[in-house]
C-alpha cells in the first residue's frame, strides 16, 4: 500500500479555507500564522501535481480538479474523525463487541428501543444478539458466551434480576375445531388436535414442561414458523402473548377458554454474565433494558 503525500491536517486546512472564505480566515479559524496555511496548501499542490485553488481578489476559489477533491476528501476527514472517537471509547472502558442471549420470549419492540439507546450511549459499540429458547440461553450463559443474557431462570450459580412476567394463553385460528367448539376447551378435547411448539434451542435439551407434551405435534425451530403454523389453522399452542399481540388484536387468532381455569406465567431475569467483569458497554445495555421496560405501557 503506497503512503499518502497528503496530511490528514493538509486536507482539514483546505477544507477550513473553503468553509471560512480565505487564507486569512482559515488561519484565524486554525490558530494556525496565514503564512503556515499558504505553506500547507502550496506543498499539497506540489505533492498532488495539480491545481486546487485559485484566488480571485481576496477570495479563495477552487478548482474543478479542487471540487472532485473536496467531496472525496469529506469522507477521509470524517473517518478519521469517527476512528479517534472510537479509540476514545475504548481508552474509556467501552468495549467494541457485546453479545446478548435473548430468549425470544422478550418483546422485539422493547429490545429494538434498547438497542437504539445504546447505539446513543456507545456508537463505537458493535451488538451481536442470540436469539434463544430455553435451555440455549442457560448455554450461552454457562459456558460465557454472551456478556448479558435474558433468560427465564438464570443456571446456578448466576445471578439475575427479574425483569419482567410473560403470560401464556391457549390460542389456535379462528378456524380450527377447537375454536369452532362453542364450549370451553378440556384435556382430552386437546389431545385430539396438534401442538405447535417450538424447539428448545440448548445443547441438551430439557424435558419440556407439562403442558408442552402432546401425542401429535409439529415442533419448529424458529418462532415465526410455529406463528405461521397456527394462523393457518394447523393447531394449538401455549404460546406467549408478547410475540402475538398483534394477530390476537386483528382477529388472525384467538384465545382458547379451559374448562378449568389454568394460568401460566414465566419470569424473565436479565444477568450479567460476568458479574463484576462485565464492561461499561454491557453495564449501560443492563440499564437501558431495565428502564425500557419498566417504561412500556
């Protein structure tokens, strides 16, 4: 790679020339002598072998050659200036990738906003987000995979501090038998029809809880293809109400009264994976989370 003739502080002089209107009110600009400006531009014209001002009474004009050069320049001037913020950043403490173990149960919209006031916070942060389920988000907490997890219950061993409750409710399309019924839904009325369920995502999978076991169900890897599943009628499922509150509210599908009354909830905890260790980047995302929730309606 060839080394550039041309100084980072040469174009940043040009361009203070231009958006000051002279020689003379750059250098006032620059607490720089009008003769050090004129020096600086003159030897970049001698380094490039090209024209790039020309002055006009006491007006610095440029040239086209000087015009292409400007523009292209812009783009030089502000990378430079974006990578010693970055290198800022981090001699604060911010550190330049965090991952978080996201159970899908959380609400995308609140993470979206998170994310979004974290990028404010620490924009030379870059954020890989692990969508998991279950047991998967235990493994990524485990093994320290990620530097902050959302998790329903944190492994031993880990601390978290809970963050919000997630309601599952009976649904199914307005189609499907079991909606058609008229009358209040019982366990053997659902052991005739399909589950849908979604996959565990972890290593080792753990035994599915009670009322996820069913003798005939289809059980998908991605919450988007069991969503589908059900709004085409092809079963039921215990499904959380913060990732279908939007088919629920336009009729797509509908809520399954028990015979018996059964209510199901979850916790999800929000834990540094590091503890002590976890960097200001992931501290600042723990907060933000927080609040992002406590602040939703």
């Amino acid at each position: 790679m060839a080394t550039p003739r041309v100084s980072l502080e040469q174009w940043r002089i040009l361009h203070t020339i231009i958006s000051e209107g002279g020689f003379a009110q750059a250098a006032r600009k620059l607490n720089k002598s009008q003769s050090a400006v004129s020096y600086a531009i003159s030897k970049m014209q001698e380094q490039l072998g090209l024209e790039i001002l020309t002055i006009k009474g006491r007006k610095a004009e440029l040239t086209d050659a000087g015009e292409l050069l400007l523009r292209r320049s812009r783009h030089l001037l502000e990378e430079a200036s974006c990578l010693e913020a970055a290198a800022q950043s981090l001699y604060q403490g911010w550190e330049p990738e965090l991952t978080l173990a996201a159970e899908i149960l959380f609400p995308v919209p609140l993470l979206m906003r998170a994310l979004d006031q974290l990028g404010a916070e620490a924009p030379h942060t870059r954020v890989e987000i692990v969508e998991s389920v279950m047991s998967g988000t235990d493994d990524m907490i485990t093994n320290r995979k990620a530097d902050l997890a959302i998790c329903v219950t944190p492994p031993a061993g880990f601390f978290g501090v809970p963050l919000m409750e997630v309601q599952f409710d009976l649904v199914t399309a307005p189609s499907h038998p079991l909606a058609q019924a008229g009358v209040p839904v019982t366990p053997q009325m659902l052991s005739r029809h399909r589950q849908i369920i979604v996959r565990d995502s972890g290593i080792n999978r753990r035994d599915n809880q009670g009322w996820q076991r069913a003798e005939q169900r289809w059980t998908f890897s991605h919450q988007s293809s069991a969503t589908e599943a059900l709004l085409n009628g092809y079963g039921f499922s215990w499904a959380p109400l913060t990732l279908l509150q939007a088919p629920l509210r336009e009729g797509r599908l509908v809520r399954l009264e028990m015979e018996t009354p059964s209510e199901r909830r979850v916790t999800l905890h929000l834990v540094k994976v590091h503890g002590d260790s976890t960097g200001s980047a992931a501290r600042c995302l723990h907060d933000i989370l927080q609040s992002v929730v406590e602040g939703a309606p």
